[in-house]
C-alpha cells in the first residue's frame, strides 16, 4: 500500500529539495569566477594598457598653428631678401603688399568662423609683412633716408597702424603687444642717430620707459603685461647705461639720471602696492638699488678718493632711513629694505677681502674706509632687536677688529699678537657666551646663536694670527703653540658641539705646530710627513682614553686628516711614501683592536696596507696594471663568494662589483691605450666568460659589467665612421611648405575641435 503525502507535507519537501539546490548553484557559481580569474587575470595583466595622453587637443593645435606661423615668417623673410630676384625690389614689394593684405583681411573672416587661434597665427603673419613692407617701401620710394632715421619714423609708423588694427578687428590680442614692441624704438634710434651722446641714448629710454608705464596703467590685461616688460627692459638699459657712466665717467648726470629712474621704479612699486602679489616688493627693491647707485655717486663726488664705498653706504642707510618711515606701504618697505641690505652686504663683500689679505700677509695695511664701512653695517645691524642682526654685528665687529691694526700700521712683530689677543676674547665669549644676549626675549636661543658666531671668529682670528707669523721662525712656533693651548681650554670649558669644534681644531693646531717645527729644524719635505705621523698616534692614544665619548671620534678623524697630509709631505719620495702608508695601516690595525672601531678602521687598514704595496710596486718600475689590480680583486672575489655563501640573498653588485670592477677596469683602460693585441684579445676573452657566467648564474654584476667591457673592447677594435648627405633644395622653400602645411593641420584640428565640442553640447542639451 502506497502512502502518499499531503499537500501540505510534498510543500514542505519541495521547498526543502530548492534551498539545497540553491545553494549547490551558488557554491558551482563561485568556484566557476574563481576559475575563470585564475585563466584570465595573467593575460589581463600581460595585456599593455593604453598609453595616457601627454598633451591636451588646444595644446596640440596651439603648437601646430605656433610653429605654422614661425616658418610663413621665416620663408616671407628670406624671399624678402634673397628670394625671386630676378623680380627687383620694386616687384617683391608689390607682391609683399598684396600678400600683406590678405593676411591682414584674413582674421576678420577667421574671426566669424570663430578660428580664434587661426586668426592669432595669420594676422602675427601679418604683422611681421608690415615691416618687411615698411623696408621696401625704404628701397624702392626713399633710398637716400638714412637708415637710423627712416627706422624711427617706421617704427613709430608701425605702432600706430597696429594700434589702429587692433582697435578695428576687436578680439585678437596681437596687435597691442606688438605695437608695445614697435614702440621702444622711435626715441632710442633718434638718440643713436642723433650722436648726442650716451647720456642722451640713456634719457630716451627712460623716456620710453615713461610712456610704457603710461600704457601700463590705461590699457588691456595682454598689453599691460607687455607695456610692463617693456617698461623693465627700457628701464633696466637706461640703469645701465647711466650706472656704466657714472662709474667710469662721474659726474651728476649720470647720477641723476639714477635717481629719475629710481623714481620711476618707485612710482610703479607705491602703485602696485594696491594690489596683491610680490610686485611691490620687486618694484620697490628694483628703486631702492637705483637710488643707492644714484645717491653714492652724488656723494661720491664730494668726498676723498677711496672713500666711494662708504659713500654708497651712506646712501644705502639713507634709502633704510626711508623704508622705516610710516606711511611706507608694507611690499614698499620690504623691497627697500632689501635693497639697502643688498648694498651693505656688498659693501661687506669689498671690504672682507682687504681684511683676509691684511690678514694672510699679503697687503701691508687696511684703509680706513673699510672700517668705516664696518662699523656703519655694524651699528644700522645692531639698531634691530633681532638674533639675526645682532650675529651679524658682532661678526662685523670682529671684521673691524682684524681690520683696525693694519689701519694702525702697527709692528708686523705686534700684528699677531693683537689678533691672538682678539681671539682670546672671542673664544671667551663663545664658551660664555651670557653678556651677548642683552635683552633679547629669546635668550637662551640668541646666547646658542651669538655663541657660535663668537666660536668662528675666535677660529679665523687664530687662522689669521697664524697666517701673519707664518714664516718667522720661532715666532710661528710660539703663535701655534698659544693658540693651540688656547684652544684646548677652550675646548675643556665649553660644552656640545662647541667642544667638539674647538677640540678638533687644538689637533689642527698641533699639526701646524709640529710643521713649524720641523721647518725650524730644516726637515725635507719627505721626513716633515713622517714627523706629522706624531699627531695622529696622539689622537689615536686620546680617543683609546675616552673611548665612546662624544669628541673622540671627531678627534680622531682630524687625526687621521693629519695623517693625510702626512702621506701627501711623503709623496716626494716613493720609498718614504710606501713606509708612511705602512705606518699609517699599523696604526688603523691597532685602532681596529677596539670594537667600535673596528669595521671602519679594519677596512682603512686593509687598504692601507694595499696602496704600500702598489707604491712599493711603483717604486720598483713595475708597470703592468694586473699585477696592481689581481692582488686585489681575487680576495675581493673570494669575499664576495663567501658573502654569498653565508647570506645568499646578498646583492651580486655588494658580492662580486668590487672584484670584477677592480679585475677588468684597469686592464680595460689600459687595453684602449695599448698598440698590440693580446691584451684586449685576453681582456675580451675573460670579459666573455664573465658575462656568460652571469648568465648562467643569473647574476646581475657579472652579466652588466662582462658584457661592458666586452662592448668596450669590441668598440676599440672596431670603430664605425658616419656619412652624411647634404640636400639641394634652397633654404626657404622647406620651411614655408612645412608652416603651410601646419596651418592648415591647424586650422583643421581647431575646426574639427570646434564640431566635437558643438556636438557635445547639443547631446547635452538633448539630456
């Protein structure tokens, strides 16, 4: 008997039977995309994506149009003057006209096609045929005008009718700077034609520039930036030219001149200060250096020769004077006062150098101008309560200092000891620096600040103390001697960095004692070296002592500077040098004792020991570079194997670079200076095995640098020569297919731009 089910009950059943079957699909579903992205992500990411594009379409077709209309004018100008001869000057002047007509009516219809960029180029086109126009009509109609004046006249003639071209044909942006450019010439080719004189060419630019700051102020965004360059350079030619006379020639024109284009920058920087931007400021330190240039040669035309720097100080303080007023607009003042301190600073930088050769001994004495004009720069710093300034007062106070006894003329015997007397002082109050913060509301920072000053010139006034005993003898020994026992209690009382600077330099000090010394005593050169071996073994000997403090390992690296100089004395001599490298790796092995030296020093040792060998090989004639090279890159090489072995996820250029390098770059050198065969022939040969090691093993270093050199060789063996060929076509005629064809490449693209965006905005519209 069959039992069947109720309704109710196969429901149930059923429901059940889907679920199940739903949830199979679902697991079938996923394990299918998993497949499907394990077969196609490979390929998917072997595929090449699209390269991004590196320029928009209005950059393209501005480029194409650019380059258009610069090869039209170069084919107009080269037909103009050595094309179509056979035609005369008058037929190519016709034919310029015609041609000028066109280009200029061609804009007009371009501009309705609304070829806005098309328009630009053809009417620059046409432009440029108005002057070739304006030459002919010289040729053909006024041959007899002389050239300066005639281009006057043109030149004027040519910015008005721009002028008026623009203002006809509303929307191109040409024509106003063009008639900007034309504009600088009508007054400077009248002044040169004129033969008034320098003076004269100088006053029509500032003329010019005048007026250019006049269209400046009244014209349109496009032509205001350009009547604002033109102001700068017809400004800027007539500064130079008034400053270039006022230098050689004197007098107060010149410096008149200054100061109306002072002025004139001034005028431009107050209205500029309206707005925003950095032009003020710009404007204002563009015045400020003018007038200093013009009111130091006003002044100096009433003082005492020698005295002209000082006197473009004093200009300089009076422009500062003016900055410091209220009512100065704030891009003003800042541009002022960048001025002012320009000036000084230069006037700083003239008198730096007579102080270091009073300094070294080269100059006898210091004028008294460059104490004036150290003091002057000292007291206008020293009136700012800022860190800055008052740094650099006390620095050029002790410019004065150094200064003040060649101003003296005091004894050559005396000089050296008052500047190690200055020193002493400054070396105080760099260790305690407190009495130079004054009021400052920063004091411990403007102490850090005024300190380190204090440290560097109390370090260059014992450099000058020692530079102006240098050469005496037992006076020179005496000098380095003080100064080297100023500087270590120096270096015993100060504390950081400071420290660490002066003790460094007492080591330094005790190599020029140890030189004084030995020249007392008349050493060679050679035995000098070997005697300055002394210092650094006393610096060894200290940082062994203070082992890992601070200053130790700056001590010994002055130490191992000495020890530099040492090999560099010895160098005269080969066998001395070999010894005085030996000597230095037996120090750097004994450094290496300590474990935090060792890595460093165990390396310097190494190759130490290396560089007396090759010198001992030198000194012996032998020239054959394998038996410098080999020594060294077969440990190299084994090193790098064992690297490799014990960390083989070492870089083979870490391993196997040193050895290879050191194994085939001498051989390649001298491989391409040698006249025989065998040695490229073996050269090549290892360089062979080399590369095909390092593919086999797959390494990179070996690969690289085989391959390398075995280009080298086989480009020393085989040189290839180049032929060019000369085309026949004239000169002209390739560029002006090339500009014909990029305008109308131009004009096309602008056009189909044109339609994209049309289209565009009608499916817009449809949306």
């Amino acid at each position: 008997m069959n039992n069947v089910p109720s309704p109710a009950e196969e429901l149930v059943v059923l429901d059940r039977e889907l679920a199940r079957l739903d949830a199979h699909r679902a697991r079938l579903l996923a394990r299918r995309a998993w497949l499907l992205s394990v077969l196609y992500a490979p390929a998917a990411a072997a595929r090449p994506s699209r390269p991004a594009a590196e320029t928009t379409p209005r950059g393209a077709q501005n480029v194409l149009l650019t380059l258009g209309g610069v090869l039209l004018a170069v084919a107009a100008v080269a037909f103009t003057l050595v094309g179509w001869g056979h035609l005369g000057i008058g037929g190519r002047a016709a034919v310029l006209a015609v041609v000028t007509s066109g280009a200029l009516a061609a804009p007009v219809v371009l501009l309705r096609r609304r070829l806005v960029s098309t328009a630009e180029a053809v009417a620059s086109v046409g432009l440029l045929l108005t002057v070739l126009d304006a030459y002919a009509v010289h040729r053909v109609g006024l041959p007899g005008a002389g050239a300066a004046e005639y281009a006057a006249v043109a030149s004027a003639v040519l910015a008005a009718l721009w002028v008026a071209y623009g203002a006809a044909v509303r929307g191109l942006r040409v024509p106003g700077p063009a008639a900007v450019a034309a504009g600088q010439l009508p007054l400077l080719l009248w002044a040169l034609a004129s033969d008034a004189g320098a003076l004269t060419v100088c006053w029509a630019l500032l003329a010019t520039a005048c007026c250019d700051v006049a269209v400046a102020l009244r014209a349109g965004a496009g032509t205001r930036v350009a009547a604002c360059a033109a102001a700068g350079v017809s400004g800027g030619s007539a500064v130079l030219v008034a400053a270039w006379l006022s230098v050689v020639d004197g007098g107060a024109g010149p410096a008149v001149a200054l100061l109306a284009a002072a002025g004139l920058a001034g005028y431009g920087a107050w209205r500029a200060a309206a707005g925003a931007g950095s032009w003020p400021v710009v404007w204002a330190a563009v015045a400020g250096a003018v007038a200093v240039a013009g009111g130091g040669g006003l002044v100096r035309e009433a003082v005492p020769h020698g005295w002209a720097v000082p006197a473009y100080v004093a200009a300089a303080v009076a422009v500062w004077a003016v900055a410091v007023r209220q009512g100065v607009p704030h891009g003003v003042r800042h541009g002022l006062l960048g001025a002012s301190a320009g000036a000084q600073a230069a006037a700083v930088a003239w008198a730096l150098p007579q102080v270091a050769a009073a300094s070294a001994g080269v100059s006898p004495g210091v004028p008294w101008a460059v104490v004036a004009v150290t003091v002057t720069v000292a007291g206008v710093l020293a009136s700012l309560r800022l860190r800055p300034a008052r740094c650099g007062a006390l620095a050029l106070a002790w410019t004065a200092g150094m200064a003040l006894p060649g101003a003296l003329s005091l004894p050559y015997a005396v000089t050296p000891v008052a500047r190690l007397v200055l020193t002493a002082g400054f070396l105080v109050l760099a260790v305690r620096p407190a009495p130079l913060t004054f009021r400052l509301p920063r004091a411990r920072e403007a102490e850090g600040a005024l300190g380190d000053v204090a440290l560097g010139g109390a370090l260059l006034g014992g450099l000058a103390a020692v530079a102006g005993a240098w050469g005496t003898g037992a006076e020179a020994v005496a000098v380095l001697g003080v100064l080297m026992g100023l500087l270590a209690g120096g270096a015993v009382a100060a504390a950081g960095t400071r420290r660490t600077v002066l003790a460094c330099a007492a080591v330094v000090a005790a190599t020029g004692t140890v030189g004084a010394v030995a020249a007392v005593a008349e050493l060679p050169v050679h035995l000098t070296g070997v005697a300055l071996l002394a210092v650094p073994v006393a610096t060894a000997a200290a940082g062994a002592g203070l082992r890992r403090h601070p200053v130790a390992l700056p001590v010994e690296l002055a130490g191992a500077a000495a020890g530099a100089l040492a090999v560099g004395l010895a160098s005269a001599r080969p066998a001395v040098l070999a010894l005085v490298l030996a000597l230095c790796g037996v120090l750097a092995a004994a450094t290496a004792v300590r474990p935090e030296r060792r890595p460093a020093a165990g390396y310097a040792a190494t190759a130490l020991f290396v560089a007396a060998t090759w010198v001992r090989l030198a000194a012996s004639e032998v020239s054959f570079p394998e038996a410098y090279a080999l020594p060294v890159a077969v440990p190299a090489l084994v090193v790098g194997v064992l690297r490799r072995r014990r960390d083989p996820e070492a870089s083979s250029w870490a391993a196997y670079g040193p050895g290879l390098g050191a194994a085939l770059v001498p051989s390649l050198c001298a491989a391409w200076t040698d006249g025989s065969w065998p040695r490229p022939l073996l050269l090549g040969l290892v360089a062979l095995a080399v590369t095909l090691a390092g593919a086999r093993l797959r390494l990179q270093a070996p690969l690289l640098l085989g391959g390398a050199v075995l280009a080298l060789v086989g480009l020393h063996e085989l040189a290839p020569y180049v032929v060019q060929a000369v085309g026949a076509l004239p000169r002209w005629l390739p560029p002006a297919l090339a500009g014909l064809l990029l305008l109308a490449v131009g004009a096309t693209y602008e056009q189909r731009l044109r339609d994209a965006r049309r289209l565009r905005d009608t499916l817009g519209r449809m949306g």
